[in-house]
C-alpha cells in the first residue's frame, strides 16, 4: 500500500483541527485499522465503544474523539475521527493513484475545446469539440468526454468513462471506471408490431460533489434533463433512467435501479438492488430497503421493504408470518374438521 | 441543445408526409414539449387527450393528429405526431453528436478489414482482420471490433463497445456505449472440487434494427450461436446468457437477465429487472412485469407477474391478500378460541 | 466459426490421454455438437445417456466415455469426454481470438513496468508504472493495469479491461470485456445532511485461476483487501463490493451481487441474480438459489431459496401455500359463517 510518511505535524496542518499529545515530529508511514495498526501506523478511534481495542492497540499515533487514557500511541483530538481519518485516506489515494501532469500526447483533445489550469488528460482519451473541464480535473486513460460537456474543477474520470454530449458536471465531481453517463434511454414507439427508436437529444446535470459508481448507467432524456443532485452519491452497476430528477445527497447504492421520470426527494437512500418502476415519487428522506422495490410512490421518510414495497413494519410482520403459513394451513384444516364433526 | 433550425417546409421534405397548416418558410429552431415550447420550437400533439395543453401552448409550430381549432401556431397534420417527431429527434441526434468523416490516424484498422463507403472511425478504435464493416457505419471511440466481425449498413458503434470476434450484425444495429457483445458465457465443468472452463467459441447474430443499451453483455456459446433477432430493443446492463435464442420485436428492458439456452418468442416484454432461469421457453407476446423472474415454460401471450412469475391475477391476489394475512392469523386464533370455548 | 484442422493423433497428443479406435490420420475440421456433426467434424459423448444421439449421430470422429457400438466415427475413449472437449475448444478459442506478438506501438507501458516473456498488449492498451505482467500474458486493446499491480503468468485481460492500481492476479487468470477491478468501495460518512467520502486505498487480490465476467466490479476496500479465491468464477454484471472475502472455487453466476465485508466460503454457489447483505457469511458448500437473497448468515451446506432467503424446502412449502391463499381466506370466511351460525 501507498504510504502516507507524514510527521503529526504534518498530520496537524493538513486537518487544520486537532489537539496533539505526543510528538509533532512522529512520522506516521501509512495508515490502518485499529486491531492491526502497527507502532509506524496511524489509525483512528470512531468513539467510546472502540475504547477498548484503542488500549489493545500497538498502534504509533491514534486519531481519536477525546484524550484517552491507557492507550500507548500519540494521540491527535479531533471532532469526528473518522472524518479526519477519510481526510489522510484521501492523501494516500491521491498519491498511489496520481496521474502524470498534462495531456498525453495520444489523447485527442479538439481544439475548440477549453481545459482549465492544471488538467490532466491521460493516454487515449477523448474530447470532443466544446468541450469544457474545470482546473485541476483528471480524466484518466481512454476517457470520452463528448461534445459540448461542461465539467467544473478538481474533477476525476476514471479510465474508460463515457460522457456523451452535453453532459455537464459540476465541481469535485467523480466517475468511477466505465459508468457510462448520457447514453439514449430506452425509448420506443410501438407501429404495428415493429418497435420505432425515440432518439433521446436531452442533457444530463450532475451537481457538485456527486459520485457515479463503476459501470453505472445514466441515461439521456427524449428532450428534457436528467439530473442528479449536489452530493448525490451512485453506486456500482446502477441505472438512472432518462427523464429522472434525483435529489440532493441521495444515496443509490450499488445495483440500484430506478426507472424513467421517476422523482427522488433529497437524502433519501435505496439500498442495494432497490428500485422503482416508472413515472413516480420518492419523498425526501425516505428509505427503500435492499431489493425493495417501489411500485407506487414513497411517501417523504417512509421506510419501505419488499417488493412490491410496503411499509416496514408491515412487510416485517408479513414475513414472519410466511414461515407460519404451513402451520396456518394445518390449524384452519383441524378446525375444519373439528367443526365438521 | 442541438438546433434543428429547418423551415416547415424542409420539416415537410424530411417527413415525405403531412399537410402544412400555416407558413411553410417558417423557422422551427428547435424541438420542445408541448408544455414548455417556446414561439420558435415545434412540438406535437400526440392525440384528443392532448387538446387542451395543444391549446395552450406557446409552440411556434405543432405536428397534429389532424388540424386542430384554437392553437395559435403553425399546424403540420400528419398520421402520427409521435412517430414524426422521433424523426425530427433522430436529425437533431444525428448532428449534436456526429462524428468526423473518415477513420481517425490513431484508430488501428486492419489491413484486410473490409470498410463500405463513408464508413467513420473515431480515435483509438480497433478493427480486426477478417471485419467487414459496412456503408455508412459509425464507429466511435475506443470501439473494438473483433476478427471477423460482419455489420451491416448504418449502424452505430458507441464509444467503448466490444465486439468480440465472429459476432454478425444487420442493417440499422445500434450499440450504446461499453456494451460487451460476444463476451465468453459462463461455463464450466466441475471436477473435484475445481471448476474447469468449457471455451465458448460460438457466433453472436444480431438482425437489423438491433439496438443494445449501455453496458449490456451478449454471451457468446460453447459452440452454437446466441442469436437476437430484428427489431429487438434491449436496454442497459441487460445480461442475455450463452446460446439464447432472443425473436423479432422483443422489448428486454434495462436491467433485465435472460439465463443460458432460453428462448424467447417474438413480441414477448420483459420489462424493468424481469428475468428468467435456463434452459426455458418464453412464448410470443407474452410479457414479464418489472421484477417478475419466470422459473417455468411462459405460454405465448401470457401476462406474468412476481417472483417466481405467476399470472397476473393470481399474484395480484395473492398481493392482496399477503396485506391481510396479520388479519387472518387473528381470524384464525379467534375462531379456534371459539370453537374451544 | 474457426477451425480445429486436426488429425485423431494430433489431437491424442494434445490431450495426452485416450485410447484411438479408428484412423490415426483422419483429419478433423472442426467442433460440433453430437446432434449437428458432420462427417468431417468432432463431437462428444458424455455417457451413457446420449448413447442414442451418438449412434444416430453423422459425427466423423467422437470423444466417447467407453468404446461405443454402432457408432460411425471413429472414437477416442477418455475419461471424462466433456473435459477433453473443452480443451479441444481452448485451441479453437485461442486461435480464433489470437493477438499478434509483442506490444501494439500505440499500447503506452510505462518504462519502469516489468513484462514477461511473450508478453502480448493490444492497440491503446495502458500500463502504468510498477506494474508486472507474468509471461505468456495478454492484454487486449485498451485494457488499463494501474500502477503496481501484478499479473501472473498466462493471463488474459480482453478489451477494456480496467485494473485500477494494486491490484494482484495469480497465474492463468482471466478477465472478460469490461470488466472493473479496484474502483473505489461504496463508503461515505454522514455529516449533518451530506455525505463524505471514504476513499478507498485497499488492494485486491484475485488467486490463481480465477475468471471474472464481462463488465463485472470488485471494489477496492478502504484499507483492507478484496480477495477472491482460487479458482472462483464470477459471471458478467457481477457486484462484489468492498471488503468482501470470497474463497475458493466459488461460482457466482452473472448478476449475482455481494455486499461489503461479506465472507463467502469455499466452493459455495451464488445462482444467477443471487445476493448478500452485507457483513455476513455465507459458509463452504452453500447454495443460494437464483435471485435468493440472504439478510443472514447462510450456514456451511444449506440450500436456500427466496427473499429473503429461507431454508430451501421451507420457501418451497411457502411458495405452494401461496397459490392457495386465496382459497385458505374463503375456508377462514367460511368457517367463520358456520362458527356464527
């Protein structure tokens, strides 16, 4: 693994919070996990319940909630541990990921289109013309970033992500490997037996700060937006059918799927493999469980489970209540008889 | 978004149908819906239910199912506005994503691949001996086509598609972005307790009109061929198994999964995340509702829902009725509390 | 398709194994299955239940279980035939979808990359730096391998192939079209309303033999590995999320997904569209039947069907009750009538 060799005052500038005790000149070598830090590692204590595998722990530097007692490493008190600690993660991933300043030269990048300061554009990739990217964004090898796309700063395109025209992305936003975003939604029109492509000419918004999984699918509308919102985070695999506005620091976890013109409200979560027939509604903050599936819209924070969805408590009874179904069976059967008798 | 920026009377030429209803010199910048288009885009009016928004609407021009009173704009009349407008959608797409003429110098085409006239080739592509690509196809980006793959004319390659080797595509096929066709079917023999791998070096055949969605795998078979045939509109991250036999006309919406050697006839719907098992035979026109998994043989114009797939009356009973089953549990204790009283 | 061009000796020392009754010289052109053989073609007989389709068969040459009467070809007995078949199908494979020698001039390996003997890399192929690639290895076009990973020998990446950095493969694996290993976990951290990422740093490490499907993702953890067992083959569109612990010859058939920190025991069969929670196991020998989704953890050797997933005969019982349900609420009603009466 990359190694973060940081001192702790180091450690201390990069947060820019944090109260050390202990040594400011300790360099930390890389970064692990509480039970199998070593006396070079940092790690983190999230809270009190991890109180006691702080004390058994051999590692050199802890960032930690509080001052703890009985813990042998140097100690940095931060407000959220596992905050800071994602913080350093980030400085590792940069570092053992790095792309190569500039553009390759076996990328294509047209000339009309405009590239911020410090852009990095690595082997085989593709800009088409009008394109523009933010400061400090990466795309990564065999990128395609179609014509007219808009993406802001500090920006990461995985290797082999597909933009097709009139994307537009806002700042910090990452893709991961392969997703694929602004393809044609599935659009067909029925004449006789024969089906007749709809092609889609829409455009795709990602807000600030939104993250597309790997192999995820976004798909461009017949004519109006697709949108997904500031913070929004995609998962793995998942499909984003055309015409959906997805709220803001909505969670899609990976293998999602929602179907076309559906609305999603603002921090609401599907869970792995949940997903949404078409031409609905789920509220803000509501919770579709993993494989639940909505067939109806989802009132704001509701939490839902089965397929179709049903609300929590309900489905939870219905399944306990499955596995009493033979014995069910067998009761309405004796009373029969008894009754019969 | 792309302009479309044709006269009516060029909009007339395109669609070699329609009876012009106002002035055939004026402009349609560009295509809206009927709620939202503006005094210089043409919409459509689908049909009688939409009277009252065509009345409404600010559309400089309108594709209408016959002449209609009291709309302020120009008037195409035509068969059907739906169909018409798709048309005008499919020359603004053509134009706000078309590719450059020619094959790119960074493209790797091989000396023996066959190219038909006007064939266009985007930057890093790769085409391998033996290919036959034919008129006016379009291959972008980083697309590979493997040996002695055979397209048609007219057909449209996204950015990141693989071909594997010997797949067969009609006229008209389209392959959105990173779709994998002719990818190795998962086959193995157990021995022991290893897994040996059976080669699947079989044909891929796709009819015309063909399109495959995003991110979609085509399973090549051990030694037959995975055949998908005309007109059949799969979606994103469908999967369709070795050695299937997909008809004409078939609706595999996104995310759907077809098992191994499974036959599907002509017209049949599996709609959002349906799926089968193997080795099983889903008739003519028969649908599959969104999630619905079928495990048995489904008969020709069936309707299926639920998983396992059962008919659609009887699952949406049995949905019912689950909703009470916390009911007839108690129903079923206070009856026996009565009958042993 | 292409051809095996192969005497009944040739083929006999390729296997090295079998017993030749009939004509050492007899050529044979290609592979069939038993039904379709031609005269001049090579077929299999698995045992004795196709004996039939064997004597009936036009097949010039057959790989048989014992020495067969009535039949027209000349045989070789081997014995498992199947097995001796998919070798014979590796050749036509390797041959039907070879890369020529050495690295494509617009492939990009980083000077301090290591390459072994007949090390084969595709047009736009990208190797950064620190990787290894073990001899006889193939990267086809556009296949990405991040920085320090390590590739055994005998492996084969197909296009677009995305290996982010530190990822570590054994001998003989394969990786179809697609396919992402090493993005980036599903991890973030709420604060107040939005969500903060985790980067993941994590490495994978995939043993010997493994084969991971078209377009499939193995996330990257955030500190501690992704592993997958020798032996164990995963199906196209599979998810296997950050953390996860997968043994050895483990098959996860195409659109299965596992959630993060699963640990999934040896030779244990995840059935098309199956799936985990996360933080669970799934012990050695279990099956979870297609589309099965475990929310627990699924002891050694069970069989369990449904979702979630129950106990195989349990579900199966449930499953039949079901279709009685409507009928067990009309005998309810009915007893109840009698009961007032």
């Amino acid at each position: 693994m990359t190694r973060l060799d940081l001192t702790l005052s180091a450690v201390l500038e990069l947060l820019g919070e944090g109260k050390l005790i202990g040594d400011p000149e300790f360099v930390c070598r890389s970064l692990a996990m509480l039970e199998k830090a070593g006396p070079e590692e940092l790690s983190f204590v999230r809270d009190r319940r991890h109180l006691a595998s702080a004390q058994g722990s051999h590692a050199g530097a802890l960032l930690v909630f509080e001052a703890l007692d009985g813990v042998a490493g140097h100690q940095i008190v931060v407000e959220r541990p596992e905050l800071a600690f994602a913080r350093l993660l980030g400085v590792v991933a940069r570092r053992q990921r790095e792309q190569p300043p500039g553009i390759h030269p076996t990328a294509v990048v047209h000339g009309d289109a405009e590239l911020g300061a410090d852009v990095r554009i690595g082997p085989g990739a593709v800009v088409r013309s009008g394109a523009r990217i933010g400061d400090r964004s990466v795309l990564y090898a065999n990128v395609y970033v179609g014509e007219r796309c808009r993406l802001g700063a500090d920006c990461v395109l995985y290797p082999n992500v597909v933009l097709m025209e009139d994307v537009e992305a806002g700042d910090r936003v990452v893709v991961q490997p392969g997703a694929v975003i602004g393809c044609e939604g599935y659009g067909y029109i029925q004449q006789g037996a024969r089906q007749h492509k709809v092609p889609q000419i829409g455009r795709i918004v990602l807000g600030d700060d939104v993250e597309i999984g790997a192999l995820a699918t976004i798909d461009r509308a017949m004519i109006d937006r697709t949108e997904i919102g500031r913070g929004t985070k995609v998962g793995d695999l998942v499909h984003v059918a055309h015409n959906c506005r997805i709220g803001e620091d909505v969670l899609l976890l990976p293998t999602v799927a929602v179907s076309g013109s559906v609305t999603i409200g603002d921090r609401a979560v599907l869970a792995g493999r949940a997903g949404t027939a078409g031409h609905l509604t789920v509220g803000e903050d509501a919770v579709l469980a993993g494989t639940a599936v909505a067939f109806k819209d989802v009132p704001p924070g509701a939490q839902m489970w089965g397929n179709p969805a049903k609300e929590k408590g309900l489905e939870m009874r219905i399944q306990a209540l499955l596995r009493r179904l033979p014995e069910l069976f067998r009761e309405v059967r004796e009373l029969r008889a008894k009754l019969d008798d």
